[in-house]
C-alpha cells in the first residue's frame, strides 16, 4: 500500500461468489466459488495484523494467521501459501470445510465490533492458486533420509497430517487404508458440491511426492495385523481410524427396503459415483419423498444431495430439537433452506411403517419439547404424550451419528477403550495402553472436525518422533 493513511476497515467480509440455489441443485458442482485475486486482496486487508493475534489461539493447528494474510494482502501468494502449508497439509480442504465460525474467526478481534475477516477464504484462495500452478509446495528438506520405519492406520485427515509431519521430519512412513481410495470422510462423506474429491486427491498428491507410500484395500486388524506391521520393522504405529460406523434408532421394521444409513447413503454417492448410474456400476433405490433424520452435517449432506437427484420431489429433515441445537454449520442449514429442503423440528420417529414388498412407505413420529440443558449445555428433548402422527416416505436416511467401528480393537484386545469404543490416549503423547502404538481423531474423540483430527495427528508426530528416537 501505497497511501500512509490506513483506509476504514470495511465492517463486512468480501461476500463469497456461489452458484445461484436454482441451479446448484441441478449439479453436483462446487456451491461456493471462490475469490478472485482483487476479492482476495481487499479481504486480507481488513486484517488489522495484531501483535497479540486471537485467531491464531483458535486454530487447533497453530497456523500463523496474520503472517498468511499479510502475504496476501501484499499480493505474495506464493509465500502466503508456503506459510500456510508449513502449518496445515491440508489447506484446501480447510478453507473450504472448516467450522472458521467456531474457531479463528470467532476469536478474530475484528468480530468484536464487525464482521471477523474472513481468515477461511482466503485460506481457500491461497491453496487453490497454488493447486492451479502444481508446480510448488515446501519441498521439507529433510524428506526421508532415516532408515526408520513408521506406520498409519487409515487414511483421514488425522492420518494425512500425521504421516505428512513424519516424512517431512525424515523417516519411512506407510499408510494402510480399508477402502480403495484414499482421504477417509472427506472423500466418501462429505459431497463434491461442498468439497471435490479432486481437492482432496491433489493434496495427497503433495504428500505422496515427499515420499509418503500409500496402500489401499488393506483392513487393519484383517488382511493385515498391528504384530505384522511391527514385524515390518516399523518403530511406531499411528492410528487414525476414525468413526465410521453408523448408528441406527432401533425402533420397529429398521430393516425395511429404503432405509439407508447416512454413511451407505454418501458413501454409494461420493465414492461410488450412484447419481451417474448406470455409467457407474453402483445404483440407488428411486423414490419421491426423502426424510433424513438427524441435524448435524451428515444430515445437511444427505438432504442436500437427495435434492440433486432426479425425481426426489420432497425433501424432509426430521431432528428432535429446534434449530437453535442443531449441531450442522450455520452456513450448511442454510443452504439446505435455500435449496428447498423442508424442516420438520421437535419430532421423534417411533416406527417405521412398510408396505407389502417391505418397502418402507412411512414413519410414525411424536413431537417433543425442550426442556431443561443437558451437560453440553443443549436442551433435552422429551415427547409430548399423545402428539404422534404418520409422516409420508419412501426413503429414509438415518443420519444420526457414528461410533468407531470394533473390528481393530478386538483383534488387539491389549489396546484399552472407553465405553463408547473409541481408544483411550495419554493425552499429553497420544500414545494408546499398547507401547509404541498412538492414535487420534475420531477414534479417540468420537466423531469430531477435520481441523481437530489434522491437530491430534500433528500432536501424535511429535510424540512418536520423540519415541523412537528415545526409546
Ligand atoms: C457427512 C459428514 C460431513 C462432515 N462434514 C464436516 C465438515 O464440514 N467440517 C468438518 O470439519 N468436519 C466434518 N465432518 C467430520 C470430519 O469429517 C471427521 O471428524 C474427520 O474426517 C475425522 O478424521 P479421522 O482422520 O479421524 O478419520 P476419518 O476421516 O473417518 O478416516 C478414517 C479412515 O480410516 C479407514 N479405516 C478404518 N478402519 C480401518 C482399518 N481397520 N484399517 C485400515 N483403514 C481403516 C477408513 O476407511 C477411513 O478412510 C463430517 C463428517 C461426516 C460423516
Ligand atoms: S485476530 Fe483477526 S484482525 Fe487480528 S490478526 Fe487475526 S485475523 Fe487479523
């Protein structure tokens, strides 16, 4: 900048370009587009570049906000960017899906009096141009040069970021992944329109070029044991298995033809391609009039993708409280409004009613009421006794949580567990009961956010470099 006198803060944030709702909901395409270069420009410069900087305290991994920014106002994305990724190896995803409202930008000290600067968008812009010209990123110059072998368990974001510090810190690091594609929920979970899975492969193909070896279509705990990657020579072991294994209301004829899971629903979507069938082998049942229970992201996903595909008329979002509790972005329930998703609030399903060929053609729900706050601070739902009516379906997505799924703890029944499943960890090292075996995100916290998954694989680095250089 050229003039001494500052220019006013501008009280708003550089509003995002996005594709209008009535035409988004006839694609699959991204939602939000992105800021140009002179959008990203006038942005960063509402930073007031603190001494004391508040957003930074809110980012689970510590990234350097004010230093990004300031490269970016300046017009220096290239440095912006390398600011940015020795922080964070996942910056496109981040810009683009992390709750920023709830962390850095709820801390930003612009908030106080006007809108927070928008830190996410241009963390997006920055990762984006850098993805465009995919001829740069921090090289780390100490990329394997240890004979040390280090193993990961599943391949999510706490993986990514945790193989991602190991090589950069020197040594052989393996990923194993169940699936046959890598990225964990951000790839089968979360839908292209909100964050593309070609996003997500180019930034793993940054970390693949440091070095990392990635292999797929191994389940951990069946084709392949914690004691034969130890016999590999590995000297520590993290896992990031996540929560991926749904949970189901268990009330009367659950098991009725159209009653999906979120996570066979979004997986059959995102990863199998199934609203390109028959191009793609995977197919999806027809229907007309979809209700998703659940009112948390997975539900927002699941009604917002059933809006994109052919024929589904009505869409219903059927949750037990009131909008206020609902645990979905506030960005997401609105667009899932602007979009034409209908919301049904304070209601429970009791039963499932199906038709002659065990086709689900209905639920019975009861309304409920809120009462006193429960220990996270919500209120507590309760039914209303004798308010139940038929509400009229023919598919039904249950998205109403996940848990870690079993299959590796009880083949290392040595690894202790809390009584929801997930792993118990020392926090201050993240090292699991078992000796030289760490994990963390969902399968330690239960099901969490990318940035806390990526900031517990960072914490779990350099923990287990500090193990096998000691141990
Ligand atoms: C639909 C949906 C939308 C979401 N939206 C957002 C959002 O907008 N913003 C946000 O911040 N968070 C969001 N989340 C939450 C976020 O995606 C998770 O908190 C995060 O992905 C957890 O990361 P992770 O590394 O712990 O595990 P995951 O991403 O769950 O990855 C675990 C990986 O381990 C693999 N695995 C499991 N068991 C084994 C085994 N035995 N052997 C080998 N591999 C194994 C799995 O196949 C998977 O690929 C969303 C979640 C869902 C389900
Ligand atoms: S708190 Fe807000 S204004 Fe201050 S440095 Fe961080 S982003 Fe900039």
């Amino acid at each position: 900048m050229t003039d001494k006198k500052k220019p006013k803060t501008k009280p708003e944030k550089m509003p995002m370009p996005e594709q209008p709702a009535e035409q988004r909901i006839t694609n699959f395409d991204e939602v939000a587009i992105g800021y140009d270069e002179e959008m990203v420009l006038v942005e960063a410069q509402r930073c007031l570049q603190c001494k004391k900087p508040s957003c930074v305290a809110g980012c689970p991994v510590g990234i350097n906000i004010p230093e990004f920014i300031k490269f970016a106002a300046e017009g220096d994305f290239e440095s912006g960017y390398n600011s940015l990724k020795k922080y964070n190896a996942l910056p496109a995803v981040c810009g683009r899906v992390c709750p920023q409202e709830n962390q850095c930008e709820k801390a930003c000290v612009l908030g106080k009096k006007f809108e927070p600067v928008a830190i996410g968008r241009i963390e997006r812009f920055l990762a984006d141009w850098n993805l465009k010209k995919h001829d740069m990123h921090p090289k780390g110059e100490n990329m394997v040069k240890s004979d040390t072998k280090v193993a990961v368990v599943g391949c999510g974001p706490s993986s990514i970021t945790c193989a991602g510090e190991m090589v950069l810190a020197g040594y052989q690091v393996s990923v194993y992944e169940a699936l046959h594609a890598l990225g964990g929920v951000m790839i089968y979970g979360i839908p292209d329109f909100r964050l593309p899975n070609a996003v997500v492969q180019a930034e793993l193909d940054v970390i693949r070029d440091w070095g990392v070896n990635f292999e797929t279509n191994v389940l951990v705990g069946n084709t392949l044991s914690l004691k034969d990657i130890i016999g590999m020579g590995n000297k520590a072991i993290f896992l990031g298995t996540g929560a991926g294994l749904p949970y189901f209301l268990n009330i009367p004829n659950e098991h009725g033809i159209g009653i999906y899971s979120s996570n066979e629903f979004l997986t059959r979507i995102n990863l199998m391609r199934a609203n390109r069938f028959p191009e793609y082998d995977t197919p999806i049942l027809p229907a007309k009039r979809v209700t998703v229970i659940g009112g948390g992201n997975t539900a927002m996903d699941s009604a917002r993708i059933s809006k994109r595909l052919a024929g589904r008329e009505n869409v219903t979002i059927a949750y037990r409280r009131s909008r206020v509790e609902m645990p979905a972005r506030a960005e997401e329930v609105v667009h899932a409004e602007e979009e034409g998703v209908t919301f049904m609030n304070l209601v429970s399903p009791k039963r499932y009613i199906l038709d002659n060929d065990n086709r689900v053609c209905a639920m019975e729900l009861i309304r409920m009421e809120l009462g006193e706050p429960d220990e996270r601070g919500r209120r507590r739902p309760y039914p209303i006794e004798g308010s139940e009516f038929i509400h009229e379906t023919d598919f039904v997505i249950v998205a109403i949580g996940q848990g870690p799924n079993p299959l590796l703890m009880n083949a290392n029944p040595d690894i202790e567990t809390t009584k929801w499943g997930t792993i118990v960890v020392n926090e201050q090292t993240m090292m699991t009961s078992m000796r030289g075996v760490f994990a963390g995100g969902d399968i330690v916290s239960g099901g969490a956010t990318i940035i806390s998954a990526m900031g517990a694989g960072k914490k779990a680095a350099a923990a287990m470099r500090d193990f096998v250089e000691n141990a």
